[in-house]
C-alpha cells in the first residue's frame, strides 16, 4: 500500500537546533508517488468548484500548481514581502520569535471565487491563517485548506479551525 511518509525525509537541526525538518524532496522525485499523493488531494475534493488554487512559498507551489492543473483552476502564489512584482496586499503574522508578512497580488483573485489553499506544512497555523486572510482581503471564499502534513503538537489546525482542513498525514 502507498505511504507518504515513505517519502518524507526528517532532517534534525535544519534549518536551526531542535527543528526536525520534513523534507518532501523525495516525493517530488518520484513521479508515482507524486502521482499518488495529487490524486489523494483530488478525493477530498470531489464534487467542489474551485477558481484558484493558493500556493504558499514556496514548498507550497509545487502541490498547488499540479491541483490547479488537474482542477481546471488559476494557480496564485503567496509570497514573502518584495518578491511579487505588481501591486501587492500583505498581511504580517507572528513567528515564535518576531515576525513575518506575506504578500499577494491585488488582482489575483475576484469577489466571491472559490479559493483551495494549499501548503506543505501546517505547523503552528501562523502561516496559513494569514494566507487565508489575504484572501479573503480580496473577496475570495476558502472551500477548503490542505496540507500535506500537520505536526499536530503545534495545534496548527487551531488557528484556522473555522475553514475545512485537510492533511493527509499528521506526526
Ligand atoms: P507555521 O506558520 O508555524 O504553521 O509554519 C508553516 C510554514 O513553515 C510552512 O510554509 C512550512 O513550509 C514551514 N515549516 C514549518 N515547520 C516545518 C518543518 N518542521 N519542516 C518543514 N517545513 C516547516
């Protein structure tokens, strides 16, 4: 039977001590596995429309832009701050230590279009629930939010529990 996580690499004290890093680098190797895991997204969305697919930076990108394909559906990026070149909305969110922002294009998403958010790792949820909020900032509805995996010690799903989540493997 296929199993994610046999693709999913723990690499200890990266980028800093005491983080175990989950690199999904061999996954996007192996086109089966990919394969697998894109069709195992699709299952949960059966039946739902969406108009954009929101990839977060940038392990995000990978997954979203292959949803975006196989849904029909625009691809956007969120993106750290200076890196999109066209008029952006931000959004800052707290970090365990300081702070950070995401950006977005101010046109990438219309009033009212139905929107799948996508990230590889849901941690401590900062990261997504500001991602949520930029695009709801632009009128967008969130049908659902995915991740590959969430560290559920962190309660990620906490920060964004009033939208649909969905991980397929939780540690
Ligand atoms: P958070 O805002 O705490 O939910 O962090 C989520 C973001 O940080 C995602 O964009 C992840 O790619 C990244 N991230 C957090 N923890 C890890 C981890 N242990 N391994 C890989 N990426 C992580």
């Amino acid at each position: 039977m296929f199993k994610i996580q046999e693709y999913i690499r723990d690499i200890k004290n990266f980028p800093k001590q005491g983080i175990v890093y989950k690199d999904i680098t061999p996954l996007l190797e192996n086109p089966v596995a990919t394969r697998k895991t894109l069709d195992a997204f699709l299952s949960f969305l059966e039946g739902h429309h969406i108009d954009k697919v929101v990839g977060i930076e940038s392990r995000g990108f990978f997954f979203a832009t292959l949803l975006a394909q196989e849904l029909n559906a625009g691809f956007v990026p969120i993106r750290k701050p200076g890196k999109l070149p066209f008029d952006t909305h931000r959004e800052s969110y707290s970090l365990e230590y300081g702070e950070d922002i995401l950006e977005i294009h101010s046109d990438a998403i219309q009033e009212g279009e139905k929107v799948l958010v996508h990230d590889d790792v849901l941690a401590t949820g900062g990261t997504a629930a500001a991602a949520c909020k930029l695009v709801e900032k632009l009128g967008g509805e969130i049908v659902q939010c995915n991740f590959l995996m969430d560290l559920s010690f962190l309660n990620g799903k906490e920060k964004i529990s009033s939208y649909k989540v969905v991980s397929l493997i939780s540690y």
